[in-house]
C-alpha cells in the first residue's frame, strides 16, 4: 500500500501529513542533513565554508549517482552487490582510453555503455535465468573484481588529459557532480513517478505476480532497470575517475555497501516495491555530511566508522519505528 | 522426470561431480596439487570460512543472511590482542571473552532482526559498519603481536597429522549437519525459512530460534578469528574484510537457498572444498590469485544456472 501512497500524485493539496505520508523518509533525512549542517556549521565555522560544502557534495555525488540506477534496482524487488566493482572497471575502462589518446566522449560514454551492457546481461540472467540477483551479482562482482586487478596488476592510471577530468568541470561555480546528482536525481524520480515504464518498477517490486497478471511484461522490465542501472553506474564510474589526476585501477573498498546503504536509508525498501531515488539521493549526501562534521567536531578519525555506524543504525531503527506506526 | 533420476540431479549431487571433475583437471596441472601436505595445508587455509559458513547456513536456511561476520572477525581478533597485552588479561581468558564478544554481536544482530522487525540484509549491513568502526576505533588501527608460543598451536600446529584447526572444523561440521539434519531445532530452522508465518501457527518459536541463530554466528565468528589471529600471528582492525562474501559463495555455491527453507551443511561443506580447491589448484597451474576470483564466480554462476536448468521445482 505505501507503494501507492509514495507514488499517487494526489498531494496538490499540500497538506503537511499527506506530504509527510507519502515522503517520510525523504523529510527526515532532509531534517537531519539541516540539523547536522546547523550543529555543525555553530561549532565550526569553516564547516559551512565553500570548500568543504563543495568536498560534502561533489565528492560523495558518484554515490548518489549510483543509489539512483540501485534504489530501481532495490525497488524492482533485486539487488545488485557486485556495483562497486563495476564502477572500478568502468573508471579504469574510461581513464585507458583518455590517456591512449582516444576523443574524450568516447572515453566517457564507453563507460556509460559498457555499464549497460555488464547490468543488462546480469539482469538477463536473473529475468531469464531466474538466478537470485544475490547470487547473480555475487559471481559478477568476483569477475569484475578479479578481472579487473588482472588485467591492471594495480598500476594506475596517471597523465589523465585535463579536458577528460569531468568531475572537476564548474558550471555557474558550482562543481559538474552536484548538477548530475541533482539533475539525475529529479529526472529520474519524475520518470518513476509519471510513466508507465517506471511505475510497473513499483509494480514488479510489489508483487510480481500480480504485476505479470496486469499485463506487465516482467521481464523484459527487469533487464531494463538493470540496464538502467548500468547505465547510471557508468556515470557515477566516470565522475568518481575523475575526481583526482589518477585513477587507482582497483575496486575501490566497501563502495557496493555505501550505495546500498544510501537507498536503504533513503526510504526504499528492501523488501522491493517503495521508495524513491530523492530519498537515496538526500542519504548518499548525509552520510558525506556526516563523515565531514565528524571531522570538524574533533572526533577521533579512527572512530568515525563506528559513529557512522551507530547513526546508520539509529536512522534504521527509527524508520521501523515510522513505518510500524504508519501501518 | 522420474523422482529417482530427480533425486540423483539434485544440486549436492551435481556438485559433488564438479568437485571430482575439478580435482581430476588440477590433478593434472600440477604434481604438488594432490600432495598430502598441500591438502592439509588447504585445510588450514579453509577453517576460518569454513566454520564461519556452517552457521552462515543456518542463517540463510532461515531466509536472512549476516554479511556482518567479517567485522565481527576482525572485532574479535582485536579483542584478542587489546584485553591480552592493552589490559594485561591472561591470554586464555582474553580468547574467552573474544569470542563471547563475538556472540554478543551476534546476539545484536539477532535482536534488531526479531525485535524491530529490521530485514537482516540491513540489519546487518548496519552492523557490518558498526562492529568494523568499533575495530578500528578500539584498536586505533595498531596491530598487536608477540604471542606466546603456545599460543599459535591452534593456527600453525598439528594434532595426530591433521593441522588443529581442520580437526575443530570437522568436530563443528559433524554438529552442524547434526542439529541441521536430525534434531528438532534444526527442523525449526527450515520452518522459519520455508513459511514463517505457518511455523509461528505450527508452535516453532520463531523468533528464539532466528536469535540462537545470529548468536551462533557471531560466536561462530569470533572463533574463527582466535584461530586466525594464531595462524597469522598478529591482530589487525581490518582483519577478515570481504569474509562475509566469501562465506556466502560457499553457502551458496553448495546449494542452499537464498530465499530460506532449503539447504544442507554437506553442500555447504563441497562448495568450500570446490573453491579451495580451485584457488590452490589454479595458484600451483600459474593462475594469479585474482585470475582465481573470476573463475569462483563463474562456477558459482554457472553452477546455480545448471541446477536451476535440472532442477526445475517450481521455485527460482
């Protein structure tokens, strides 16, 4: 039912508890991310300063990217663990074509488009093949991981054309990340919301049954919204390779769990069938948020994973709660 | 299909074959493969995954997972060295109260997941950050060594020709397989696995059982690090990271059901032996160790894909 309520577009009214009914969640990480911005911003200064605001949310934007294409992912009622790694290979992918000397657009969309392929074939195997997307993505993140450190030994990539480093592109002085984050962000949420083809995600994700019984070609759908997801992993591939002068060649650690955890916390739903991408997006920038005041508030760097840990927990808990209380 | 050629398709089956095909083929890539001392040394090798996949079956048997487990390796293993040398406790009783750590965490774990209702998958991923944040915090990212001697008999000794840990592998497998397959506890985990809500009706204690569960890995866990702090000997925060995948392929590969309600601790124990077998046997044919990775997720692919092709009995 929340699946419903969360896509209906019936809040013309504007009433605050049906706006807070349909995007709980996505308040309260908004709340939060406020909350911490003024906490933070009171105690030091130079937290709320251009550079750090910039670092908050350029850097963690390929996160926010990739929670896009997974919060689908998640909502079609899947998952995907092995996106971490294919980031990796995309960015390498992207960043050996730069330096070999081919036009930079193709060094780009190369990573879009091999993203697509990769996911699609995984979802191929998990519509047709009917292999749990655990599983599935499971032995694809053993294949891109491995292949990739193979084919690379570890060296990495250095002498990046400048004109190729796209994720330190400004525009009306504001870092390119932050637009595509955004922009991503709103234009994918509409397309969940207003079309057919994204609304039938929610549907699958609900009930796949009942979703096939209304006429919906299940599968085919799956395969497009891991095609999809490919799609924004390759983006959030290309704007995280580009974020310094050299790509490291490696799976860069733990990078599936922070965006699974971005959509989670963001309000959707592993059980499959509700969510948006806004609130993913909102998440993926708090945790940068968090990391970042942390910092600013003196907290002892080696204790900032099980602080962050601890508010991941909390936030989890406090959503049970809501949603216990909302049904 | 007959039920008798059925039942010889059946996944531990079709398994088993692949683990013989795949011994044969190393076999003959090299002569040190079937070697007596490379078996028992892959032995002690596996133990640490391996006791940690037995209780991992259980979890997934019951449709959740805990991709917690090797944070909470590596939460023990600290523990081992912070309470030993930090506090000045007695070196046993050091490993005691790690492994009771380990089975706190674990109790953690079971908690969020049946008393607020927390999908396990998150529930844990939640507490995979917390318990590798309270590693490196407790730690501060130092490593701890300089055991004494007696210390590393556990990961580097033998008992009667057999390396110790292999032995505390198979005492733990042959209890496994037997809670799993012949007690009442062990049918309760396939009823909360294979319908919940008809097992709370039924009378099983659902939620007890689910708790047990998570405790036993966690325990299970920080086992699995006091034998791996020995083998290694030293402690490190980042210690058993990427286990919790590992032990998943495992459980996986050997045939039990991502969605609960299905699975056996013989699968789980082939799927062990398949990919060690071929990490040591692709390692002495001149494979890289991350050549190796590729060919461990295409078997697991490609196994999963065979006996969904056989064995076609309506779920998937």
């Amino acid at each position: 039912m929340e699946a419903v309520a969360a896509a209906a577009p019936a809040r013309k009214g504007g009433r605050l508890a049906r706006l807070f009914g349909a995007y709980g969640q996505e308040l309260v990480i908004l709340g939060a991310l406020l909350a911490l911005m003024v906490v933070s911003g009171t105690v030091n200064r130079r937290f709320l300063g251009e550079n750090n605001l910039n670092s908050i949310f350029s850097g963690n934007a390929y996160v926010a990217v990739a929670a896009i294409g997974m919060s689908m992912v998640i909502i079609a009622g899947h998952i995907d663990v092995s996106v971490g790694s294919l980031i990796g290979v995309l960015a390498t992918i992207s960043g050996t074509l730069a330096v070999r000397g081919y036009p930079i657009w193709v060094a780009w969309l190369a990573s879009v488009l091999v993203g697509i392929a990769v996911e699609a074939f995984t979802g191929a195997l998990i519509a047709y093949a009917r292999i749990p997307a655990i599983v599935v993505t499971l032995g694809m993140l053993s294949i891109l991981k491995g292949g990739l450190i193979s084919a690379t030994q570890g060296a990495w990539i250095t002498n990046l054309p400048p004109g190729f480093l796209l994720a330190q592109f400004r525009f009306l002085g504001i870092l390119s990340p932050v637009w595509f984050a955004a922009v991503l962000t709103v234009l994918a949420a509409l397309w969940m919301r207003y079309t057919a083809v994204g609304r039938s995600i929610y549907a699958i994700g609900g009930n796949p049954d009942a979703a096939r019984a209304a006429g919906i070609q299940t599968r085919p759908t799956v395969v497009l919204v891991f095609a999809i997801h490919g799609f924004f992993a390759g983006i959030a591939a290309v704007l995280f390779g580009t974020q310094l002068q050299v790509i490291q060649s490696t799976v860069p650690p733990n990078l599936e769990l922070n965006v699974i955890t971005a959509s989670v916390i963001g309000g959707v739903s592993i059980l499959g069938g509700t969510g948006t991408v806004i609130g993913s997006t909102l998440a993926a920038v708090l945790f940068g948020a968090i990391g970042s005041s942390l910092i600013f508030l003196n907290v002892s760097a080696y204790w900032l994973k099980a602080v962050l840990g601890l508010m991941i927990l909390a936030t989890v808990l406090a959503d049970m709660a809501r949603r216990s209380r909302a049904s | 299909m007959p039920t008798s050629l059925r039942r010889l398709l059946r996944h531990e089956t079709i398994l088993a074959a692949l683990v013989v095909v795949a011994l044969v083929v190393l076999a003959t890539q090299s002569e040190r493969f079937f070697t007596a001392a490379n078996i028992l040394n892959q032995g002690r090798l596996m133990a640490e995954a391996g006791l940690v996949a037995l209780t991992m079956t259980f979890v997934i048997i019951t449709g959740g997972i805990d991709l917690s487990v090797g944070s909470i390796l590596g939460l023990a293993a600290i523990l081992v060295g912070v309470l030993w040398k930090n506090l000045g406790l007695a070196l046993p009783v050091a490993m005691v109260l790690a492994v009771g750590a380990g089975g706190l965490a674990g109790l953690v774990n079971g908690l969020i997941v049946t008393r607020f209702k927390v999908p396990p998958l998150i529930a844990t991923l939640a507490t995979l950050a917390l318990y590798r944040g309270l590693a490196e915090g407790i730690s501060q990212s130092r490593s701890v060594r300089g055991y004494p001697e007696w210390f590393y008999a556990l990961g580097q000794g033998d008992a009667a020709g057999m390396p110790v840990q292999v032995w505390i592998l198979l005492v733990a497998t042959v209890a496994a397989a037997g809670i799993l397959g012949l007690t009442t506890f062990g049918r309760a985990t396939y009823a909360v696995g294979a319908n919940e809500t008809a097992a709370r009706f039924s009378g099983v204690a659902v939620d007890r059982t689910r708790l047990l569960i998570y405790t036993a890995s966690g325990l299970m866990s920080g086992l699995a690090a006091v034998i791996f702090v020995s083998r290694v000997t030293t402690t490190r925060s980042d210690m058993g990271s990427g286990l919790e995948l590992d032990v998943i392929t495992a459980v996986v590969l050997g045939g039990t059901s991502i969605f609960g309600g299905k699975g056996t601790v013989v699968g789980t124990v082939l799927g062990l032996v398949l990919i060690q077998a071929l990490r040591s046997g692709l390692s002495l044919a001149g494979v890289k160790g991350d050549g190796t990775i590729v060919v461990i997720g295409l078997v697991l692919i490609g196994a999963i894909l065979v006996s969904n092709v056989f064995g076609r009995d309506g779920d998937g």
